[in-house]
C-alpha cells in the first residue's frame, strides 16, 4: 500500500469471465511490447474501505488472494492486517470465513481477516502480503510496522521489516518465529524499509523483489527502488546488494520512485518485473524484463495500466501481482479513487509480452546491469542445487 497507484490500460474492455478471445492487443512496432487489456471495474471491494496489495495463486482449482485490509473497528487507531479471499474464476471474490474462536474472528471487524498485528511488537501493522503455495500448505510474507508513538496516532509505516507466517489450511497461520525474517540494512537502499515482497522459484532456490525505502543516510538519493534477495529454503535470505530497478527519466512516469514490484520467469527465460512507476502524485503500473539478473533492464518505455476519469483506478494503479496462465499473463492490482476506496482491478495481455523480431535495435530504456558478484547467487543457487 505504499506509494499505492492506481492505472487504467489501453485496450478492450474484458468481459467477467476473462475469455481470452475478447482480448484485442497489440503489437507496438517501434519497441516489440504488447499492449494490455483492463477490467473497467474493480472485482474486488473487501468489506473495508482499505483492499489492497494483491497477492494471487492458482489453488485446488480455483484461485486464492491475500489482501492487505485495514480494520476500521477502532475509528481512533485504526490497524492495517492481511486478509485472504477466494474464486473460482479469478475475478468474483468473496473473503474467506475465519473459523469461529480464532483470535482473527474475535478481534478484527475484517472479514477474511488470517494475520493481525501483536500488541508492543515490531509489527503492530501489518501490509503488503505475499501469498506462497508449499507442498504441505501455504507461506504467507507480510510487511510489519509499529503503532504511532502517541495512543490514537496512525501506524509510523518506518522502519518496516519482512515476517513470515505458515499454515496447513489456509486459515488458520502461525508466525515462524518472532523476529524479522528480514529487515533494513542500515545505510543501505532499504534502509529505513522493506515492502511488498514477491517471490518465484528460481536457479535451486527462490528469488524475491521487493521495494526498498531508503530517507536517511543513504548510499544514493533517498527514494524507493526494486530491490532482490535470493535463498534456498524461503525462510533465510540474502541481499543483493544494488537496485535491480531504480527511479529515472525517460521514461518521465517512473522519474520519482519504482516500487511494488511482483516477479515472473517467462518460458523465453527472461525475467519480468512488473511495479509500480511514480512522478510527483501520478502512480502507473509498468513492466522490465532481462535476460538475467545480471543483465540490463529493458522498460516498456510506456505504462502498461494507467488511471481512467471517473473509475474506480481513477487517481492511480499500484501493487500488480501475475500469473500466466493458457497464454495469458493475468495482473490483479490496486486502484483507487477519489473518495479514497482501495479496490483490486484485474488486466491481462497475451503471451509473450515482447517481439523482439519487432524490435531490432537496442532498448531505447536500458538500465544499467548489476556489478556482479551478485551476492546468494553463488555456491547453491546459481548451480541449480
């Protein structure tokens, strides 16, 4: 939720089912990027005014999706918890019920409420899921902050680490432990933050981007960029080091802050990474892919969801989260609007999301590859163990 953006993409409109035949997307010539198509509505509301921070799985053939929600019981102080709700077609969604006696049923007025914050610890608040499927259940990655410093006061949002929750249900979740799984390196690019974690199965392990906040003593200008960490077991992490995507213009609608980010290894064996691109007040939604971690980014030099006048998305598109699926890249995002509703949308484009034959020359949007050594890429993960 932070840095949220909402975005409207160019294109036909979908249908409810999400029939693939309906998408009419297009091929740009000039750079080899398909364009997408968006739902004019949103398909999710929640039962708070705050839904938001998609997480999506395919699960038991249907889909399930943790969602940050804020509970709104204490009007004072309200608290920001991770809920979770189900489909059967990806975009009509109901919370799921909590059993009757959990410690979410008694305490929030949250519906689907699976995580909430723990009194006097470092996370009071909680935000920005990542929803994992395991073979014996599920891992749930959240963001946690603590209260404001005066009773009544609103969640401080900094500094915010990464902890993780595991279930066998689906509804019912224990923390793995009481600390952080990780947490800001001082003077460092996330510094003063970690949010919005997304993670793939990659080279024997898994890899994860996230955003990373950084104000004060900082190694660059103080700002948001996509970050990386890589690990064997989904539980202990190890940082690279440099940015794998940072704030820059041209393109002008990612000039003031990259964040958000969600992850997807393609069949070409390209990464892509989708996030969401800031300039002044204007949030976007945007894509990048490279060959490797160690290669440059190529962006999509235009946003691939932006806002439309009078939607539900109508002051901006943040926090995608993708599958592909039967040829399709399907995005659930955040959108909201002027009255303040946080509201899930849902975009598609066809697979691949990139012609190179369209494309002959060099991206016109490279970003500058990482200075490898790449730290956690050696040893177990880069030799596929």
């Amino acid at each position: 939720m932070k840095t949220a953006t909402l975005a409207i993409l160019a294109g036909l409109l979908l249908c409810a089912c999400g029939n693939p035949s309906l998408v009419q997307n297009t091929v740009n010539s000039s750079n080899g990027w398909v364009s997408w198509s968006k739902e004019s509505q949103a398909v999710y509301t929640g039962s708070t005014r705050i839904v938001s921070d998609p997480s999506v799985i395919s699960d038991e053939g249907g889909f399930r999706m943790a969602y940050t929600a804020v509970d709104f019981g204490d009007a004072a102080a309200p608290h920001a918890g991770i809920a979770l709700a189900t489909s059967e077609d990806s975009l009509t969604w109901a919370p799921i019920a909590t059993n009757e006696g959990s410690a979410a049923a008694n305490l929030s007025t949250t519906r689907g409420e699976v995580l909430r914050g723990r009194a006097s610890e470092w996370d009071e608040n909680l935000e920005t899921p990542f929803l994992l499927k395991t073979n014996n259940g599920y891992y749930l990655y959240y963001s946690g902050y603590r209260d404001g410093v005066r009773p009544g006061e609103p969640g401080r949002g900094f500094p915010a680490s990464l902890g993780l929750a595991v279930s066998h249900d689906g509804v019912n979740f224990t923390r793995v432990q009481s600390e952080p799984i990780l947490a800001p390196t001082a003077g460092s690019f996330d510094g003063d933050a970690i949010y919005s974690p997304d993670i793939i199965p990659y080279q024997g392990g898994y890899l994860m981007v996230y955003a990373g906040h950084c104000y004060n003593n900082c190694p660059g200008t103080p700002g948001v960029r996509v970050m990386a960490a890589t690990s064997n077991d989904g539980i202990h992490w190890t940082k690279i080091t440099e940015p794998l995507l940072s704030p820059k213009a041209p393109p002008e609608w990612m000039r003031d802050a990259v964040a958000e980010p969600a992850v997807l290894l393609g069949p070409d064996e390209h990464l892509y990474v989708f996030f969401t691109g800031v300039r002044a007040t204007e949030h976007v939604i945007g894509v990048a892919r490279a060959a490797s971690l160690d290669k440059a980014w190529d962006v999509d030099p235009d946003p691939i969801v932006t806002p439309a006048a009078g939607a539900f998305d109508e002051t901006g598109d943040a926090a995608p989260t993708v599958l592909l699926e039967n040829g399709r890249v399907r995005m659930w995002f955040v959108g909201t609007n002027r009255s303040g509703q946080y509201s899930i949308g849902y975009a598609e484009a066809p697979w691949p999301l990139h012609h190179s034959h369209t494309h002959p020359k060099a991206p016109v949007f490279a970003t500058a590859p990482l200075p490898m050594q790449v730290a956690g890429l050696s040893g177990g993960l880069a030799s596929g163990k």
